[in-house]
C-alpha cells in the first residue's frame, strides 16, 4: 500500500489512518506539519498609521496582568483529601511515581472521579491498559456512568503523534481536535514508560524526555488541564532517587507537584490497603505546608471482606508528629474513639482491629495512646474490653 500523499495533510482534515500503516508515515517527514505551530501574538495594535507589530516568543512578556488585583499564585484546586485540601495544580504537570500495584493507578482514577462529581471534562490516555478495566474501576469508586459517557474521555493510543525527526503525524490531529472540543480539567497519562517506546524516544536520555514532554505533557497543561504522569521506579530503592525510572528530566521538567507512593499495606479483595502519598517536588510551594514531613495524604482502598464492595478515602496524614516528637496517628485515634464511643459496653483489642481501617500496628499504637486519658480497659472475665472515657478528635 503507497501512503497517502503528505501534500494533502494538515491538522484540520488528517486522512484516516489505521496502525497498519503509520509505519510508512514515520518515514515521510518533510510534508508533515511541523512540530513548532507557535503563532508570534500582536504585541502593538497598529495605531496613528503604524502596522500592528508581532515578535517570536523570545520578545519580552507583558508583565502588566502580575500587578492586577485579582491575580494570585497557582493553588492546588483538584483531587482534594477528606478535609479538603486539594493536591493538583491546574495547567501544572504533575507524576506519581511507584512500584507496581503501589496505588498510583487507584489515586489517578479517584481524581477523575472528583473531578467528574465537580462536572470537569477527563482526559485519560490509557498507553497500558483497556477502557473496560478502567472503567469499571471508576464505578467501583463511585463514578456514576451518565457522568462516565459525557466528562470521561478515553483513549487508547496505538501510534505515535510525532516523529523523531520532530514533525506531527495524522494522529495529532485527533489530539488537538479533542483538546479543541472539550474544555479538559484532568488529564492523565497513564503509563510514561510505553508512551516514551512507542514514539521511539529513549527512556534514559534527558533530551529526549524533553522532546516527549513538550510534545504531549506540557502541551495538555497549556489548554489548561492538571496533567498526572503515572511512570514507574527502579526496583534499588537505595539508589532510585526522587524521580521515575529514566531520565533525570522527568523530574526537572514538573511543574507541578511530584508524588511518590509507598505501599504501607497492601490492598486486594476483601482487604484493606493504605499506601502513602508524599511530596517529592512541588514548585508552587503551596503543598508542603499541609504535609507530615513529606508525606501528604493517606490512599485507603477498602474491599468488602464478604461482598468485595470498593470503598476509599484520600486522609490526612495517619501519623503527624506530636509537640514531643513522638508519632501520633491521630485519624486512627479519631476512628478508635468513636468506634468506641459507638460500642458502650466496651470492645475487645481483636474487635477493635477487625473494625476499624489502618494497620494493627498503627491501631495498637492509638489504642496505647487513648487510654492516656480517653479509653479506660474493664476486666470481664478473662477479657479487656476497651471503654470510652472521652471522646477524642484529630
């Protein structure tokens, strides 16, 4: 099969193309759109006879609109904790960096879920999975599919956007009339590793990181969207640093927030996970001071030991430090109390742990910590049961 003309391409009216062929696309490049579409804006209406002047981007920005009354630093205002902070930045490029199965999917996806309830339009670029796994991951969280067919946007890519000579391909059009149609609040892509190989790119190599993300990431942020890389580590975590598996670049080039993710317990049917979220970079500095040290929120995913109905929620820290230095796991403190508080009659240790979400260890800890002043034990035979005295709060 000869390839289509490329006299004939452009953004607006790409031919259709199948992933049979846009191999024979990569090796045309010299008619395909060029990668740098930026259009010099008017810098000088034309006035008094003058024609209007237009300048490249390196012509000095007009600095007037940082000086207006109504601006402010960028805040995070996406995928928000229970107490309702939120953790991404709008237009900013963020990662979540982790192990296999440390819960970076779940928490991408329970933030196109808040963005969803908040009516926002979802992007989502699957380059590892199917719709049907993802989807049926966002109803188990709670998405509901009138809000799925009309806000989430789903896809699946099977051929790359560019070139490594550094020119668009017939795909690209897709992209932008997409980008064009819908006014995107979160964009996610999913999978950085698989999207990199198939565009060619080395994984390794910061300037071709460069190249991928001003292509793809950082173009999803300037239409405006909070973009999430999910992207892999290496397995030495002695040596594995800040970033994600690869380049270097991955970590300079977020402007965002950078989270990373650490499996406390570990999640599957009928169990209760909790991973934990900290902050590894965050350039707009608004973050950090919502953190316990660098973590920044608690992910639990709860599977119903009989029915495996999903339940989840984005916390607070479990375990800020008290003023005497020692670890407080306060939420599960909260939990405890009123756990009790719910059961007068007093509530064994075994009871308290079958009930209540977190690690034993962190439940022991709160259990120590409450019968300070908030938890009395009663003998009843040969057992203790656990008696609120007072209730305790976060």
């Amino acid at each position: 099969m000869s390839p289509p003309d490329p006299t004939d391409w452009d953004d607006d009216n790409a031919p259709p193309h199948t992933d049979d062929d846009y191999q024979q696309w990569l090796a045309i490049d010299e008619g395909l759109p060029a990668l740098a579409t930026y259009k010099a804006p008017k810098t000088r209406p034309a006035t008094n006879g003058h024609d209007a002047t237009t300048h490249s981007s390196w012509w000095p920005k007009d600095l007037a609109e940082l000086f207006s009354g109504d601006h402010h630093p960028p805040r995070p205002e996406l995928c928000a904790r229970d107490d309702g902070q939120a953790l991404l930045y709008p237009g900013k490029c963020h990662a979540f960096n982790g192990e296999s199965e440390s819960g970076k999917s779940w928490a991408a996806l329970i933030a196109c879920v808040l963005t969803m309830r908040a009516k926002g339009h979802v992007l989502y670029l699957d380059f590892e999975d199917t719709a049907e796994t993802v989807v049926t991951r966002l109803l188990a969280l709670g998405a509901k599919p009138a809000q799925v067919l009309e806000l989430f946007h789903y896809v699946e890519p099977h051929e790359p956007i560019l070139t490594r000579g550094g020119k668009f391909t017939p795909a690209n059009a897709d992209l932008a009339d997409t980008l064009d149609r819908w006014p995107i609040s979160l964009a996610i892509i999913d999978g950085v590793t698989e999207a990199m190989t198939m565009h060619g790119l080395s994984l390794i190599d910061n300037a071709e990181y460069a190249t991928f993300h001003g292509a793809l990431p950082k173009r999803l942020a300037l239409s405006g969207a909070a973009v999430v890389q999910i992207d892999h580590v290496t397995k030495d975590r002695e040596n594995r640093g800040r970033w994600a598996i690869g380049a270097q670049h991955k970590l300079a080039a977020m402007d965002g927030a950078v989270f990373s993710f650490q499996v406390a317990q570990p999640f599957g049917l009928g169990r209760h996970g909790i991973t934990k979220m900290s902050i590894e970079k965050d350039r707009p500095g608004q973050l950090r001071q919502h953190a316990a040290g660098k973590r920044i929120a608690d992910l639990h995913l709860d599977s119903d030991k009989d029915t495996h109905a999903l339940s989840w929620s984005l916390t607070t820290p479990d375990t800020p430090e008290g003023d005497d230095g020692t670890m407080r796991p306060s939420v599960i403190m909260e939990r405890v109390s009123r756990f009790l508080e719910e059961n007068p009659q007093g509530m064994s240790k075994r009871s308290i742990r079958a009930a209540v979400a977190g690690s034993n260890d962190l439940i022991d800890l709160a259990i120590d910590l409450l019968m300070e002043e908030h938890v009395a034990i009663e003998k009843d035979g040969q057992t203790h049961r656990h008696v609120s005295r007072k209730p305790f709060r976060a």
